[in-house]
C-alpha cells in the first residue's frame, strides 16, 4: 500500500505496542484514527499554529478511555521532501505536520504516542520514510524526534507564507489545496492582493520507516540540536 492510498480506516486501533514497559499512565494511551473534522476541531482550537495544512492524509487522536486528549496528523507536506532520499517519490513518505497533546497527560506521553504511530506505519503500509519540522520560531528544537530515533538534516528552507487578506496566513499546498493554485498572478486576475509573509529556517528530521533506505539520503546527518524546556507541541 501506498501513501497515496493509505487512510486512516486502513490503520487499525492501535495498542501500546513493544518495548520497555511503560509508567500505568502512559500504558492507559490509546492511538486511533480519527475522522479528519475531528482532528481539524482540535488541531485549530488548541494546536499553536491554529490550522490543518492542506494535503493532510491521516488523522490519529489520542485517547485515555474514551477522552480524547490529542491529536496527530501527516501528510504530503514539502514539493521537495522526496528529493532528500534518492528514487523516492511522493508516494514514498509523509510529513508529520501537527502534532498536539493535553498537558494533562503524563510525562513522555509525545513518545509514546510517536513509537506507536511509527511501529503502525511500518507494518500496515508501504511508505518508506517521513518528515518533520519543529519551528525554529517557536524555540521548538525537535526534542521529541530526538527521544524516538530521527535523523536530523539541518535547516529546512525558509518558504514564505502566503497572505490573500483574510488575516489567515497559509503554506502555498494549502493555499493550492484550497483554491486551486497558489499563484500570486492568479489570484491578482481575481482582484485578490497576495502577501507574502517571510518565515525563518525550521529544524527538520527524517525517519526511514524501512531501514534499507537509509543509505539513499542524500544530505548529511548532523549532532541534534538542543534547547532546554521544548514542549513538543509541534
């Protein structure tokens, strides 16, 4: 199975999994899919950046019983992520591109959930690696990438966002998604006034969901970098 084919329907509940066994509170997480409204909900009450990117593939939430105290969701994410790995494809990887849990879980719970979506993905589809980001902005270093065995690559790119008046800044796949094109000139045709919006440079981190790909990267792995008090919400 493919990126481009897999839903979250295609994952099945997903349980705590293999390894050291956890403190009773983060045994009590529980990671299911989640119908995209659902993840949108919370992702653009309580995530920071207060938005779903366009493009978004799965939607998982994170569960203690039956209340639901997070949310992660991956998707396309960079025109250029599958450029980093050699012959690989958009159909070849996802971008974690939000990832958001209570404060009230307990400590280590971003971990836990991150080991169990990666156990998941490796065994229920064909996606070879995926990517993620953690906002330099935001003072976020990728400490929780870190902890769960990701490569880091360095600075990501600084693509700037795009502005069409609304007062709601978007990535330019999100702005395509939308409306069909993320072209200035497009939208100036519309009688709509585009801004872009600089950003600066994001960590950026890759895991090979099939170690066999690892020898394909093609830029340098590179010492973590390091903050104190990153919060993971990312």
């Amino acid at each position: 199975m493919g990126a481009a084919s897999v839903t979250g329907s295609t994952i099945p509940i997903l349980g705590v999994g293999a390894g050291s066994i956890p403190s009773a509170a983060l045994h009590d997480l529980q990671v299911r899919p989640v119908p995209m409204r659902i993840a949108k909900i919370v992702i653009e009450r309580d995530h920071y950046l207060h938005s779903l990117p366009g493009g978004t593939k799965l939607a998982f939430g994170v569960f203690v019983q039956s209340s639901l105290q997070g949310a992660v969701t991956l998707g396309v994410g960079p025109y250029n992520g599958p450029l980093l790995v050699a012959g690989a494809t958009s159909d070849d990887c996802l971008t974690l591109t939000r990832l958001w849990l209570s404060a009230n879980l307990p400590r280590n719970s971003e971990s836990r959930v991150l080991g169990i979506i990666l156990r998941s993905l490796r065994r229920h589809t064909d996606l070879k690696f995926l990517l993620t980001y953690a906002d330099l902005s935001e003072g976020h270093v990728g400490t929780i990438y870190q902890a769960t065995g990701w490569l880091y690559t360095g600075l990501s790119e600084a693509m700037p966002l795009y502005d069409i008046g609304d007062g709601k800044v978007r990535h330019s796949r999100s702005l395509a998604h939308a409306y069909g094109s993320h072209s200035i000139a497009h939208f100036r045709q519309h009688g709509i006034e585009v801004e872009l919006v600089a950003q600066r440079p994001k960590h950026r981190y890759l895991y090979f969901l099939d170690p066999s790909w690892r020898q394909r990267l093609l830029v340098p792995v590179l010492i973590y970098p390091k903050k104190e008090d990153d919060d993971g919400n990312h």
